[in-house]
C-alpha cells in the first residue's frame, strides 16, 4: 500500500507487507495485545469456571489457520459479568460455535479477520511457541 494511501485510510493492524502476520504489540505497534497479557488472560481462564474457552480460543487460531470463514458477524453479550465474543465457523456441514473472552483486543482481531484484513494467521500451537522463544 503506497504512502498516500496507508495516510487516507490506515494500513491493517494485522497485516505488514514486510513482516507478515502481526499479533503480538511486543513485536510491532499494531498489534493487538502483548504476549504477556495474552498468556494472562488464557491462563486466568483455564483456572476459571469457563475453562473451556481456551479450547474455543485454540479452535479459533485454528480454523483461522486453515482460512476457513465466519459464518456470521461476530456479537457480543454478557456472560456471568464478563462480555464474550460469539463466532460461528463452517466446517463441512457443521457449524462450530465458540465462546472467546473480549480482552487482549480479541473482538478487533476477529472483526478484521471477518473483513478479510488478516492473512496467514498461526494455528494456535505456534501463536504459543512463538510466546515461550521470548
């Protein structure tokens, strides 16, 4: 994207032409969260009532991974006093519903993965390795 056009309309937080796929704010300014943030908040939720989203999470990173689309717009809702993200992927001819936290700016990554903004996003196993090479 040239300069003029990056100033008219923003270059995507998750795409760098140069450096690829960008999550972690750690590594460049527009990423959505920092490695430890993240791996606070899936650990908090793994000694938490609602252990199972970190499987929704991993589930997520890897159907992102294998490019399969949304369903439908993602929506937000209360669920016991913490706001969560609904996403539905296709997969064959079942739908996947997943329950992810909104912290670490997930609803922002979903949303431009939904729009298209994102590519070539890590399956959750390598978004993982790549925190623990720090």
């Amino acid at each position: 994207m040239s300069n003029l056009l990056n100033e008219l309309l923003g270059s995507s937080k998750a795409l760098d032409e140069q450096k690829g796929f960008v999550f972690f704010n750690d590594e460049h300014p527009e990423g959505y969260t920092s490695k430890e943030s993240f791996l606070a908040s899936l650990r908090k939720q793994k000694n938490g009532k609602k252990a199972f989203r970190v499987g929704h999470t991993k589930t997520m990173f890897d159907n992102m991974a294998l490019g399969r689309g949304l369903l439908s717009e993602p929506t937000l809702s209360n669920e016991d006093g913490e706001q969560v993200i609904w996403i539905r992927f296709g997969y064959g001819k079942t739908k996947q519903n997943l329950q992810i936290l909104n912290e670490c700016g997930m609803y922002d990554f979903i949303m431009d993965y939904a729009h298209g903004r994102i590519q070539n996003v890590p399956t959750f196993e390598k978004l993982i390795n790549s925190i623990s090479q720090q």
